[in-house]
C-alpha cells in the first residue's frame, strides 16, 4: 500500500547511470543523493513483483524502467538489502540517522514496485556514500 515501510528483509535496486558509476563500475555515493528538489531517492521493490525469480524480478523492473524513461547501455541496476542499508547507516551517522524505505508505485505508467529511500540529507554524502559500500549486487541494463 503506499506509503507503507518495506520490511527489512525486502530488497531493492536502483537504477544508476554509467556517469554515476566509478572506474571499476560500481556506483558512486551520487547514485543515492536525492535529487535537489526530490523527497526521496527512487528504488525498486522486487519483492512487491511476487515473480518467480530474481533474474525475472531484475527483467521486470528493467522493462518498467525502459517505459519511464531512457536507460543507458553502461547503466546498471544495483541491488540493496533493505534492513543491512538500514542498519549501517544508523550505526555509521551522527545523530544515528534513520532512513527509511517506503513503497510508492505509480500508474503512469505502471510501476507497482516503485519505491522511496527518505531521509538521505541533501547537504551530507555520509548517508549515500554508506549506501554506495553496502550494494550487494549490480545487474548490467543490457
């Protein structure tokens, strides 16, 4: 339902351009900064999809993301656990920053797995550099 905080066992990915990856291609604390005028950063849910597997989840959004808006040849989908992001950056910000993973789909178009990170501060990297250590996975968008 929207608005509703993901488990901490859910997972996510976002979606990060080749400019927002690093030499080796692994994202950079710039692919978890909320947009200036963004609320949150956008992710995806893969288990709001209820598919059979991660390789068909990844397919998915993939396809969804496409009818939403351009993704690169070099763009890759980094996969985050939500309750291990959660925690890291609590143990690692002062004042113990909590962030929180709210599920938001959208109609138009359909994405029912579209999904906030709130509370990343637009004036501290710490939150989005901790999120960038703890991407469990990348996923090439081609």
């Amino acid at each position: 339902m929207k608005g509703d905080i993901l488990p901490d066992d859910a997972d996510v990915t976002r979606l990060c351009t080749h400019q927002q990856l690093d030499a080796n291609g692994w994202p950079k604390a710039t692919a978890f900064l909320p947009r200036p005028t963004g609320a949150f950063v956008s992710v995806n849910w893969l288990e709001a999809l209820r598919l059979s597997s991660r390789s068909v989840e990844v397919t998915e959004i993939l396809r969804v993301l496409r009818s939403k808006r351009s993704v690169g040849q070099l763009a890759k989908l980094a996969l985050l656990h939500v309750g291990r992001c959660r925690a890291m950056v609590t143990a690692n910000t002062k004042p113990g920053l909590t962030i929180q993973y709210r599920h938001e789909p959208e109609t138009q178009p359909d994405d029912p797995s579209h999904s906030g990170i709130d509370n990343i501060p637009h004036d501290d990297n710490t939150a989005a550099e901790l999120l960038a250590l703890s991407v469990e996975a990348l996923y090439p968008s081609r």
